[in-house]
C-alpha cells in the first residue's frame, strides 16, 4: 500500500513468484525475491520474503540480514526462531541456543514457540548433547489434540532425538504417534516408521526387478 501502484503490482507478482516456487524450486524463488528486493526493500514484507528465500538456498548469512531488516521495519517477534536456526546455519548453534532463552520468545504464539523449541534442540544436537536435545523437547505440547502442523513436527523432532539416543522403542512410539498428528503430511513419519519394522518398500514397475527374477 505504500507503494505506487504500477510498482506495487511488478512487486507483488515477483513475490507471488517466489512464494510459489519456495519449496519445488529455491533457486528461481531467490531469483524472484532479488527483483522485489530491488524494487522496494524498504517494505517489511519484501524483507521478509527475500529472508525465506536466501534460508531456501542455504544462504544464511544473507537471510539472517533480511530478517533482521525485516523485523526492525515491522516491529514483529515472529522471525525470531527461525533467525534463531540463521545461526545454526552459520555455525553458530550457541548463539541459537541464547536466543531460545530472550524475551521475544515469551511474546511468540504457540506456533512460534515451538519452533523456537525446535531450533534449541537442534543446536544442542549441533553441540553434540543429544541428551540435552532430548530433555529440550520434552513439554506438554507433545500431547497436545491441537491439529496444527506444529503437533507432528514437534513428535518427530522428538521421536529423531530419542532415536539418536538410542531409546528406539520410544522413538517408534513417538513416530507412530506423529503419524495420527500429521494429516497435512508435514513429516515422513511414516517411512520411518516402515524402516524400523523392516519394511522395504520396491517399486513394481522398476524393469530390474524384472531382470532378476
């Protein structure tokens, strides 16, 4: 709204570009995201999306950037996690960890906050605690009958650590459970339950298995 109309427009459809192609095809999104960063980086939203898109390509150190520029313009904690995992990108699982413990956390809502609880337990697993990472999950979130997204990452963040401990027993228990949380498939709980029972999947039509037989 800021923005000039024509110009408005050309920003919008690059950040409509980017978006779309986000998860299937980073790079073209990066590409995107350049262009409406050009056109108008004094507006927080640009920022933003120009962060998602630089973190897609694993370039952190300019992600880390937009998102800062990002949340100073909106006044807004919500980025706050994943600057947070900015830091596990560069190195820096222990700066990760000391942003899990400031007050913008206190202010994220639920979503937020387990993401942020997400980022801390990978910077101890970074750190090599994979104890810590464990004991780090642990919350009543885990039982939680909400159906957001945030459920099933967060019992398979759990289910991955207890596996890393070697508590396989649980971890299976934690992967089935993720499943009755993941509707929107969010995980792949499911292979990994299958490759701890010893189920191999095959793909029938694949002619090898034709030359074998």
């Amino acid at each position: 709204m800021s923005l000039p109309k024509t110009l408005a427009t050309d920003v919008a459809r690059n950040l409509v570009m980017c978006a779309q192609l986000l998860d299937e095809d980073p790079e073209r999104a990066y590409a995107y995201s350049r262009v409406a960063l050009r056109l108008a980086s004094r507006v927080a939203a640009v920022r933003e999306a120009a962060g998602f898109a630089s973190y897609a390509v694993e370039k952190y150190a300019e992600a880390l950037a937009e998102f800062r520029a990002a949340r100073r313009m909106s006044g807004a904690d919500h980025l706050w996690p994943v600057m947070a995992d900015c830091e596990r990108g560069l190195g820096r699982p222990e700066r990760a960890l000391a942003m899990a413990g400031e007050p913008e956390v206190r202010r994220l809502d639920k979503a937020g906050q387990v993401e942020m609880r997400l980022v801390a337990a990978g910077a101890r697993r970074d750190m090599g605690e994979a104890e810590a990472a464990v004991v780090t999950l642990q919350s009543p979130e885990l039982n939680s009958s909400s159906t957001q997204p945030w459920v099933a990452r967060l019992r398979y963040a759990y289910a991955d650590a207890l596996l890393a401990v070697g508590r396989e027993a649980e971890a299976r228990d934690w992967f089935a459970k993720t499943l009755d949380a993941d509707s929107g498939g969010v995980t792949n709980a499911s292979d990994r339950l299958a490759e701890l029972d010893g189920v191999e999947f095959v793909d029938a039509l694949d002619p090898e298995l034709d030359e074998e037989d």
